[in-house]
C-alpha cells in the first residue's frame, strides 16, 4: 500500500469506500491497517456518535476516503448507531453523501451471523464486494469457507482478510484497483430490505452456509469447555470478582517503583530550578505552580495504564461479553440487563465514551438509566485522588501476608461505586416505572490470545489523552490557579502564608462554611473549583494550594507526608467518600444533554451526585470522628 500524499481537493473528491460490519467482525481494525494515522475523528452532526474517517492509497495509485460506519446486526435500525449506519448507506443522512462501494466486513469464525447483513445491504443495489475477516481463526478452529462459492452465491466479489495481520488487507485493495473506476449508484429505497421477511433472509443464510461452509470444529472445543468453567453459574462469579480484585492489587503494587522515579524526577527538576532562579514570581510560577501542579498528576500514570492493561487484555481475549452474562442475574435485580455492562465498564475509563456507548442498548428507559448511573463507575480521573489520600493515611503493609492493604481500600471504593450505581438504578426505573426485564442477547466470541499490537495501540491511546489533558487543560488551570492563589499578595504584618490572603484564599474560605460539616477545610474547597473541569486536577490543586502554603521548600510532590500531616483521617475518609460520589466534570454532564436531548436530565445528574456525595461525606466523617478518627 502505498503513502503518497494527494492535495486536499483531490482527497476530498476521491471515492467514498465504507466499511460496514456487526460489532467485533474486525472492522475497525482493517480501518485502521488501511489508513494507519491517516484518519481523523468527528461526530455525526447533531449526535455524539463517533465518525471515523481516513484516507489510503492503492497499490495501483487509486486514491480513496475510508468510512468505518459504526456496528450493525442490521438495516432495521434497533439503535441509535444501527440508524446512522442505515441513514449513512442508504444515502439519508443529511450532509452525508452515499457511500461510492460498500465493503462488508465479516467475521469468518460466525458467518452465520453476519450474512444476514449482507444480504440486506445487497437489497440496497449498491456496489459492494465482501471481506472474508479472520480467515486465519478460521482454518484453526477448522472451519473452511469457499470463497469462490461464496461470491457465486451472494453475486458479488468476495476477498479473504487478515486485519491484525501485516498484508492482511492487500487482497481488498486488489479488489477495489479492479472496480476502478467506480460509477455513482443511488442506492434502492429501504422498503426493498423490508419488503424481505426475516424468516426468507434466515432461510437464505442458512442455504447458503450449507453450500460453502464445512465446519469440521470439535463441537467441544476450547472456548465451550472454557465457558463451562468460566459461566459457571457459581464458579463464574467467583472467577470475575477474583479478577478485579487482583487488578486492584496490581495497581499499586506494580506501579509503585515508577511513580517514586517520576516523584524523584519532579523533584530533581524543581530543586534544579530552586538553585538556579532566584526568588520572584517567575520562580514561583516554575516551582508552585506548572511543577508543583502538574507533577502532582503526572505521577499517577503508571497506576492508569497499569488498570488499563488489564481492561484491554480481559476485552481482547473475548471475556468482557461473559462479563456481562454473568453480570445480566445482578443487573437483572435493579431493572437492567447485562447489555448495560458494557458501557458502565467503559465508565472506568471516562464517563463520557460510557455514556455514549449507552446508544447501543435498545430499550429507551434502560439506556437513559444506564447514562444517569454511568458516572458513578470509578472514571480514571478519579484514581490519583484516591492514590493519593490513600497512600496518604493507610498504612503500606500486607493483610494475611500477601494482600496489599491499600489495594483492598481502592477495590472498596470501586466496589462502593458499583453498588451505589445499582442502588441508583434500581430507584430510577421504579420512578419511571419499570416494566419486565428484556431477556439478553449477546454474542460470545470465541477466546484468543490478545494481539500485542491492539495492548500497544490502546496503551498508547490512553497515555496521549492523559498526557494531552496534562499538557493543556490541567496546565492552563494550574497556571490560573497559581495566579489565584498568588495575587494579592499578603499584607504587612500578615500572620498567615500569602495564599490566605489571595482571590483562591478568599474564594476557598467562602466556601468553607458549606464544606466544613464535612470535614473540609478552605484548601480543599480550592481544589475543588477547578475539579468540575477535569477530576484529577483536584490533585493538582492541591499541589499548588499547599506548595504555596508552606513555608519551607517543601514541593507537590512531597504532598502525601504534608496531608498526612494536615487532615485528619476523618477528613481523608470523608474525602474519598466525596469523590465516589462526586458531581461530573463540565464536559461528561455537556455529552449527557446531547445524549438525552435534554438539558434537564443534565441538572438532575449533577443535583443527585452533589446530595449523595455531601450525604456520604456528612456520615462519613461523623461517624470517623465518633470512633476518634
């Protein structure tokens, strides 16, 4: 595949290709083979569902626009992502010009699944040719598909692909140079999909398997005989907590040689700068301000990509959706189906792509319920925080000679979201009036090793999108608070530090009077203006507030010893009850609007997070200082 560059107009004037497929057919990875970082990320006009487009070269020196056009069973749209999909081939979107070719992406592992797609994009008369995904899985499992059947069947060329596999793709960009050059087609009108019943389609797929499949598998393979372990219904439940406990664990206990480098390396840098600058507000700003706020943060990253390996190795080997089964019982209890899990999984990464990933539950009153609890999921904003206070004030030492004691506080404080969520869910469907549960269905992909590439990407993936909020949105507040927290500056005679004194000081203890039932005191109550932007910019803050409260040379990054010193553990505790409940960043509750199409679902979010986390901040630290905490 060649990389030539083409100017803007010609690339905007290149033939459409789309690339349309059922969720985990491998789409998205021949995406990704095809145009490497040629591709750019938007949103449909007018909805939060990501489009992906990109660009590619062909061997003969074609060049052609890329559309990953999101997942589908099919073109009678149950989704909001299965209505772009159809709206988008069909040539109905407004603004979206029609696909020039349509590529079908399927998986070769489940053929039957996915011609019932194909067969109804067919109907639409578009040009199209078929790519035969995952044909190396395949053959393994002893599955055998003729290809040349195949496309005498459907009527169509037919391509075998392996997309995580370099070269995987050459067959499909040797198809498209031969339908070169592609004529403009209008697609037929949707009533020729549903004028077909979906007995006749099913009829069809299964005639058509019979003629080009031979499937030669051990009907008792590895996955069944996995599963029969793994779905257990008791045995499996077991299995999963176990799971996530021990990925707590590993959080602490893995990352901790790194983060001392990065605490040592934040040091050295601001110690440098302390020697080599003399004292004024350049210094100040360098030292307190960017070092002291940003280092602050930056030293929890380890801890991020470390519980972000584990996500991305049990989503790759194929144990997410058995998640999810064996979650549907448990979620089952409060109104919802184990459909849900999936985007209150992706909330551990960042409320906003779980409450977006919500569009693919098909019952309304489920996915708005699913989109109101999602933020109570431990996003990864909330994890320097809770890295923070807890090595702060709990003890680094083992529970029975092998459980890391800090470990098992962070796994209670994801547990406690998990159950606050379903509590919360659970009064919301009876407020709205619950009706029977919908049974599940789900697809239960066959497990694999997980592909090296996908960990590395995704890694990378979530280390850019810290690292850019470091870079920029945490940068800017750190400097602006700095600023607050500087000016003005202490008057003669001043008793207490300068940041008593500034517009930060007197904002903070403004709002003390609100807080300190709770154990707050005013430079808490700093950290938490600029916290409503991004959640681990508290840290930050508080890197800043009591950089400049100290007296001495004390840095951020020294913070864990300066709170244990400070607060009190009622406060510590009543703190980390704040933040698992913690009203939603400015951004999440903007995409829960656009979402829900209703501003108003947005304030009751905000409202019932604020009560509930003042609620357990209030008990918490009373009942701590009780027992003399």
């Amino acid at each position: 595949m060649g990389a030539v560059e083409k100017p803007a107009q010609a690339v905007a004037q290149a033939p459409m290709v789309a690339l349309l497929g059922n969720p985990n057919c491998g789409k998205t990875a021949l995406f990704n083979r095809l145009t490497g970082a040629r591709q750019k990320v938007a949103n449909y006009a007018g909805v939060t569902i990501e489009r992906k487009e990109g660009q590619f070269t062909s061997p003969d020196g074609h060049g052609f626009r890329l559309l990953d056009l999101p997942g589908a069973y099919s073109l009678k749209a149950h989704t909001p992502d299965e209505a772009i999909t159809r709206d988008v081939v069909a040539g109905l979107r407004a603004g979206e010009a029609a696909p020039d070719v349509v590529v079908c992406v399927v998986d070769a592992t489940n053929l039957r699944l996915n011609l019932r797609l194909v067969l109804e994009i067919k109907r639409l008369g578009l040009p199209m040719l078929l790519a035969l995904n995952m044909v190396d899985v395949a053959k393994k499992r002893g599955i055998e598909i003729d290809a040349d059947k195949l496309a005498q069947e459907l009527g169509m060329t037919v391509v075998e692909t392996v997309a995580v596999a370099a070269g995987g793709e050459k067959s499909l960009l040797r198809a498209l140079d031969q339908m070169w050059p592609l004529a403009a087609t209008k697609a037929n009108p949707l009533a020729a999909i549903d004028a077909v019943p979906v007995e006749a389609t099913q009829r069809e797929v299964r005639r058509i398997l019979s003629v080009v499949s031979n499937d030669s598998r051990d009907k008792g393979n590895l996955s069944e005989k996995i599963d029969d372990v793994v779905l257990h219904p008791v045995l499996g439940p077991i299995i999963l907590a176990v799971l996530m406990f021990l990925v707590f664990q590993a959080v602490f206990a893995w990352a901790a040689p790194v983060m001392e480098w990065i605490k040592d390396t934040v040091d050295g840098g601001g110690g440098l700068l302390k020697e080599h600058m003399a004292d004024g507000v350049l210094r100040s700003l360098l030292v307190d301000g960017i070092i002291s706020g940003v280092g602050s943060v930056l030293v929890f990253l380890p801890q991020i990509l470390i519980l972000f390996f584990f996500i991305l190795v049990l989503e790759d080997c194929g144990y997410l959706p058995r998640a999810a089964f064996l979650l549907d019982r448990l979620m089952g209890g409060v109104g919802l189906s184990g459909r849900a899990f999936i985007p209150l999984l992706s909330s551990f990464a960042c409320a906003i792509p779980g409450v977006m990933a919500a569009r693919t539950i098909q019952n309304p009153r489920d996915r708005l319920v699913t989109i109101m609890i999602a933020p109570l999921m431990t996003c990864s904003a909330r994890l320097p925080v809770y890295a923070l206070v807890i090595a702060a004030f709990i003890p680094e030492r083992e529970v029975w000679g092998f459980l890391s004691l800090q470990g098992l506080v962070l796994f209670a404080l994801y547990v406690a979201g998990i159950v606050s969520a379903m509590a919360v869910a659970w009064f919301f469907k009876r407020a709205m009036g619950a009706k029977s549960k919908q049974p599940l269905m789900l697809e239960l992909p066959s497990y694999h090793w997980p592909h090296l590439r996908n960990l590395a990407i995704g890694l990378w993936e979530r280390a850019k999108i810290f690292l850019t909020r470091v870079g920029t949105v945490i940068l800017t507040l750190m400097v602006l608070l700095w600023a607050l927290s500087s000016f003005p500056g202490a008057p003669e005679g001043a008793t207490h530090p300068p940041i008593y004194y500034s517009l930060a000081g007197l904002l903070g203890r403004g709002l003390e009077f609100i807080f300190a039932p709770i154990g707050f005191n005013w430079q808490i109550c700093i950290a938490l203006v600029p916290g409503m932007a991004a959640r681990e910019v508290a840290v930050g803050a508080l890197g800043t507030v009591y950089a400049l409260s100290q007296t001495g040379d004390e840095l951020a990054s020294q913070l864990e010893p300066i709170l244990a010193h400070t607060w009190s553990m009622a406060t510590a505790l009543s703190l980390l009850a704040w933040y698992v409940f913690a009203p939603q960043c400015l951004s999440t509750l903007s995409v829960v609007r656009r979402e829900t199409g209703s501003v108003r679902y947005a304030f009751i979010m905000a409202g019932y997070m604020f009560a509930l986390a003042y609620t357990a901040s209030f008990l918490t630290y009373r009942i701590a200082l009780m027992l003399g905490a």
